[in-house]
C-alpha cells in the first residue's frame, strides 16, 4: 500500500504545470472531446508507466546522455511544429471518428511526451526502491490521471471562449523552448 500512495502522490505533484499537463490543455481545447482524451491519457500513461518500471533503469544506462538529450530536443521541436496546425477536421464528420481521432492522437502525443520526462524516470526509480511493479505502476499512472483529468475537464467547458490560434502559438513557444533548453543541455526534467 506504501508503494502505492507514494507512486500516486509523488507523480500527481510533479505532474502540476509539466509539459504534458500542457498538452492535455491543448488537446482539449483542439479536440473538444474529453472522455476520449482522457481516455487516450489514460492508456499512454500506463502503457509508458509500465515500461518504464519494467525497463526504466535500462534506459538511463543503454543511451548516452548526449544522444537522449538530442532525441528530446528533436522531439519537443517537433511537438512545437505540430502545435502550429490548426486542426482541420471537418465539423460535419461522425462524432465517433472524431473522438477516434481525439483518442488516438492524444495516446501517441501523451506516449511520446512521457518518453525521458520526470514522471516516467520516477516511475522507474520507485519501482526499483519498491520492488512492487503493479502497486507502483498503478499508483504512477492514478497521479497522472489525477493531475491531467481536471485540466481535460476545465479546458473543455471554456474551450468555446478560447482562441485556439493564441493556444497554440503559446504551445509552440512553450515546446520549443523545451527543445531548445534540451538541445543546449539545460536539464527541463
């Protein structure tokens, strides 16, 4: 039980204000769907979490810190570009597509973003401390659900008084700064 309401503890507080906070904001607002969202945050996260407690101590050893700090750059670059689209789906579609959409697009974005971040490293470092897989993966994964779900909520209900043109251009800033940081060293973890 320890394993468990530190694990949920420890990833809820870290994940307050953390990029992929950010991006639960932005793809609520983008998608307007938020079961499927939080559905998608929710399958990333422990499909990441559980890799992470499996193999996460293999990860800092088997890449150089050189070369993950690249790929991280690359990819925060990346997120920032991809910030940039405007959404261009069309309103006369099926909602079920959409919300496929939403779903799908959230659980690769939230997988990706959770690669290297402080979460996933944390994940790896309790289960090591714990010994205790399950409870640690299962408390990882309710701290992030618990931290991202309200923004989910909250940007849903406003995302009709939102310029999603501002969101994002203040995303793309945000990950491209990340990127940045990241490419120069700078530790964003």
């Amino acid at each position: 039980m320890y394993a468990f309401l530190t694990s949920t503890g420890v990833v809820a507080v870290s994940e307050i204000g953390d990029k992929t906070q950010l991006l639960a904001l932005v793809l609520a607002c983008r998608f307007r769907q938020p079961v499927p969202i939080i559905l998608g945050i929710f399958v990333a996260t422990l499909a990441n979490h559980a890799l992470a407690a499996l193999a996460g101590e293999w990860i800092g050893t088997a890449l150089d810190p050189t070369t993950l700090r690249w790929a991280l750059g690359a990819l925060f670059l990346a997120i920032a570009v991809w910030a940039l689209i405007p959404d261009k789906l069309d309103d006369a579609g099926s909602n079920s597509a959409y919300a496929g959409s939403a779903f799908i697009a959230t659980t690769i974005a939230f997988f990706l973003a959770e690669i290297g971040d402080k979460t996933q490293i944390a994940t790896a470092a309790l289960a090591a401390q714990f010994s205790a897989l399950l409870p640690v993966v299962i408390g990882t994964t309710l701290g992030m659900m618990l931290a991202n779900v309200p923004a989910v909520l909250i940007a849903d209900r406003f995302a009709h008084r939102i310029n999603l043109k501002y969101v994002r251009w203040a995303a793309a800033a945000i990950f491209a700064t990340l990127g940045v940081l990241s490419l120069s060293g700078v530790s964003i973890m």
